[in-house]
C-alpha cells in the first residue's frame, strides 16, 4: 500500500466510524457489529501510525476509542499469573514447536482472552473498540478463535479489527482471513470490511 493509499483509508475510516450509519449499526441485518481492517502487513508500521491519527480525528469527533492490543493482553496475562518471566527463561531451551503449544495451553481465547478483554472494555467508557496485536500473537492464537469469543464479551459496540493480512470474501467460500496474505487462518463471516462501509 502506497503512502497515498494509507491517507486515503485513514480519511475513510474517519468519515466512516463517525457517521450515523456505523454509529447506529446500520445496515447489519441482526449481526455483531464488527469490521476489520485489513492491510499488507508490510505496512505494519504506517498503519500503526495512522491508526494513532484515527484516533487522536475521532477523539476531536468526541469518539472515544479504546484499543486493546493482544500481545501487550498477553503479556499482562502471563505476569497476572507469576509465569511470565519464567517464560522467557525457557523459550530458548525448548523447541518452538513445544513452546508455542505451551503458549496455547496457557492461554485459551474464550477462558483466559476473552474476560480479560472483557475486564479491559469495562473498566473505562469508549465508543468503539480497537482490536490490534492480531500479528504478534500469532501462530499460539488466531484471530478467528478470538473473534469467535467476543460475542459475549463485547456488548454492542462497534469494534474494528486491525488485521495484517487479507479479508477474502465469496459467494461461494464465504469470508476467510488470510494472515500476512499466505497463512489461511479460518472461515469468519461475521464482520465486515470497514473500507466498504458508508458514511
């Protein structure tokens, strides 16, 4: 993506999450109201600089967004339970492949993720929420097992998804996020793509 086409879907993703129709739900036919932003992720660091600006745009709108990164929830997880430096001593001493199931028997997306985002949304109002780090985590979590998950955790509120990869959809596949544009991560056809959402 060229600097010119991260301006262009930053100035979108404004007029798009401050207008009525996102604001309101509009157009959702009875489902979640969650979008997902996807983006080359060798782009990774002028997304991540245009999403500071979305937000600083829509907080000068008067909306609130909260953003809640899974690596950093991770983290904070792991250090919760008093394992987290014990961790990083072992994780050059086994093979990644023990690591990373290690990784996943400790953090389950709908036990362990899900209320600590939970905790995360309830503990200060927003408007809507960001959901980032989907790169970082991977392959000991995937994107869709978290998604999956925040039906009961997020309420109604607009959530949006920084995704570093492809957000493919067909009429005859259904949608399916692609991670770093190789890595097939599952079906999900629950959110949209926020770059056809209307003002």
């Amino acid at each position: 993506m060229s600097t010119a086409d991260v301006v262009k879907w930053e100035n979108h993703l404004v007029v798009a999450m401050s207008g009525s129709r996102f604001r309101n739900k509009e157009g959702l036919v009875g489902e979640d109201p969650y979008f997902i932003y996807p983006y080359d992720a060798r782009d990774a660091l002028e997304i991540a600089a245009s999403k500071k600006r979305i937000k600083t745009k829509l907080a000068q709108k008067g909306i609130e967004v909260l953003e809640v990164n899974l690596y950093d929830l991770v983290v904070e997880v792991l250090q919760e339970r008093g394992v987290w430096d014990e961790l990083i001593e072992l994780e050059p001493t086994i093979s990644k492949d023990d690591f990373r199931e290690g990784l996943r028997s400790m953090l389950d997306p709908g036990d362990d993720l899900a209320p600590a985002i939970r905790a995360k949304l309830a503990a200060q109002p927003f408007d809507i929420f960001f959901l980032t780090g989907i790169g970082e985590v991977f392959p000991f979590i995937r994107s869709h097992s978290v998604l999956n998950n925040l039906q009961t955790v997020a309420g109604d509120k607009p959530m949006l998804m920084f995704f570093p990869g492809d957000y493919r959809q067909s009429r005859t596949l259904g949608s399916t996020l692609v991670l770093f544009g190789s890595v097939p991560d599952d079906n999900y056809y629950r959110a949209k793509d926020i770059r056809e959402q209307e003002a």
